[in-house]
C-alpha cells in the first residue's frame, strides 16, 4: 500500500463513501485515538442553528444548521446570496452568531476566534482570496502549515502527491497558475495543518467540466481517508451526486435536506434548484 493515504485507487462518483483503507499519516487526529471524547453524541461538526448577520446588519442566517460526520462529504447548495458563504464563514467564527452554536467534536466553540478554531483543527478554504497571488506555490503551502511546530515536509509531499501538477509548478508564483490549479493549491494549503475537518466554499468555481470532476475526484480520495469535508457548491447536480448529506439554504434557511441521493430525487429540488 502507498503511504500517501490519498493514492489507493482514484476517487469515483459513488456516493456510498466508506473508509477502507488503515489509517495514514494524514488522518484525522481524534480518529487515532480510538473514540472519541463528544459529550453530546452529536455530528462531528455542527453549525447549529445559527442566526446571524455581518456587523451590526441584519441577520442573514435564520437558525440555520449544517453539519458533518468523519467519512462524510457534506454539500450545502443554493441560489446566489441564499447566505452560504455566509454560514461557513459563522462556522469557521468570521461572524457573529447571535443564536445557535457551533461544535467541533462534542464542544462548544461558539466564541473563539478563527484562529483557535484552526488549532482545535478547522481548515476552511474561502471562496476568495484563498491564496497568496505573489508567493510560490510551496511557499503558499507552507504558510498553511503556520500553526504546527513538527516536521510539515512529509504532509507537503502527500499534498505533491494529490495534486502532482502543484509539485511540478513549486516554485512557480501561484497568481501565474490556472484556475483549477490555484484552487488545488488553497485546498493544499487548507490539508498542511492535518485538520481534522476540511471546509471547502465552491471549490470548483470557475473551472471547466473536466476539472470540476478531477477536483471532485481529489476531494473523494481526502474523504476516503475519514477526513471529513462540509463544502459549498454551485454545481449542485455534481455535487449531490458525490454528497453523503446535502443541505438546500434559500434566504439563510434551510429549505431541504437529506442524502444526496434523496436530493437528487425530490421533485421540489429538481424543480427550483437543479434545472428540472
Ligand atoms: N461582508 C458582508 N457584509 C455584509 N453583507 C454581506 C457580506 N457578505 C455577504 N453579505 C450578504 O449576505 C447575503 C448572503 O451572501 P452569501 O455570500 O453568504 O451568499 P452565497 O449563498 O454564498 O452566494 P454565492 O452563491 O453568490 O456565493 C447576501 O445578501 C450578501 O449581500
Ligand atoms: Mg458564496
């Protein structure tokens, strides 16, 4: 077996993601140590109905909740300004929450700061500005290692080994790279903290059909090792499609959720959020 834990056989589009390789370096810290230490029996991570809004404006979210388990791909969906950016950003503590409650494996983190959520091990990749333009590609990733005070070099080559293009264009400044290729280098950042959940607002914004289905791809095989992943998706259909749970938001609520596949087949949803 490879001891990248993302190499073991290309990712596909089946939606039964289960974990079926031994534990590589990569995974998640709170899975090595046998159960884990939740209170609540709760989601791994859960943004629980949250209401909040950006400064002192309105709210934008209206008790919305998200979550995701280990081994899960969670996909939240909707209309532009339907607020889901907005509910990673409340996740991940850009934002007010002035009810609700975030928890990361059984606590409480409501009120720390983004920082400390990506010590407790939170990576969150924005939609924007996910990278830095000016610095090389390495450079980028190890800025994404900020926190940690190990040896970051063995996670840096599993992350050449997921996305071999960016080992190739390491010392190339990343503002010079394609699209699809910047976003593989701001979900390369995100993995160099070894998170023990990875939040992906649209990763696939802005690229061609072929490289929306390699990075969907990509974000199989980081499941697959148990990590899991709670993203963003303009590509509803696609996303659905490889989404253990999925998450329709429409004006900061929560319109419709179920398994991706229930998604999928509910007439309603087809109807108003994925073209009939
Ligand atoms: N920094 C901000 N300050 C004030 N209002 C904001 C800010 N960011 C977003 N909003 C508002 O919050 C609402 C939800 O925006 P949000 O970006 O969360 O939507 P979205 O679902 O991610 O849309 P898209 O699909 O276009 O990315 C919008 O009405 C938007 O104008
Ligand atoms: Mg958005």
């Amino acid at each position: 077996m490879s001891d990248n834990p993302y190499q073991d056989g290309r990712g596909n589009k089946d939606a039964s993601i289960t974990n079926t390789k031994g534990m590589g370096t990569m995974t998640p810290a709170h899975r090595k140590s046998g159960p884990t230490t939740k209170v609540d029996g709760g989601p791994f991570l859960i943004g629980d109905t949250m209401t909040g809004g950006y400064g002192k404006g309105p709210d934008i979210l209206h008790d919305c909740t998200i979550a995701v388990n280990p081994g899960e791909i969670a996909v939240i969906v909707g209309p532009n300004g339907a607020g889901k950016s907005t509910a990673m950003k409340a996740v991940f503590g850009m934002l007010d929450v002035r009810s609700g409650s975030v928890r990361l494996d059984g606590e409480d983190i409501t009120r720390l700061t983004p920082q400390d959520r990506v010590v407790k091990g939170m990576g969150f990749v924005p939609q924007t500005n996910n990278i830095f333009t000016s610095m090389t590609v390495e450079e980028n990733l190890e800025m994404g290692a900020f926190i940690r005070r190990d040896d970051i070099r063995e996670t840096m080559e599993q992350v050449y080994d997921l996305f071999p293009i960016l080992r190739e264009k390491r010392y190339q400044a990343a503002g010079e790279l394609s699209g699809g290729q910047r976003q593989q280098v701001a979900v390369g950042r995100a993995l160099m903290t070894k998170p023990k959940v990875l939040m992906l607002d649209e990763p696939t914004a802005g690229v061609s059909p072929i490289v929306m289905d390699e990075l969907f791809d990509r974000i199989i095989e980081v499941s697959r090792t148990g990590l899991p992943i709670l993203m963003v998706e303009q590509n509803a259909k696609q996303a659905l499609a490889i989404a253990d749970k999925g998450y329709v938001l429409v004006q900061g609520r929560n319109a419709f959720t179920g398994t991706g596949k229930e998604l999928l087949e509910d007439p309603e949803v087809r109807k108003s959020f994925l073209g009939g």
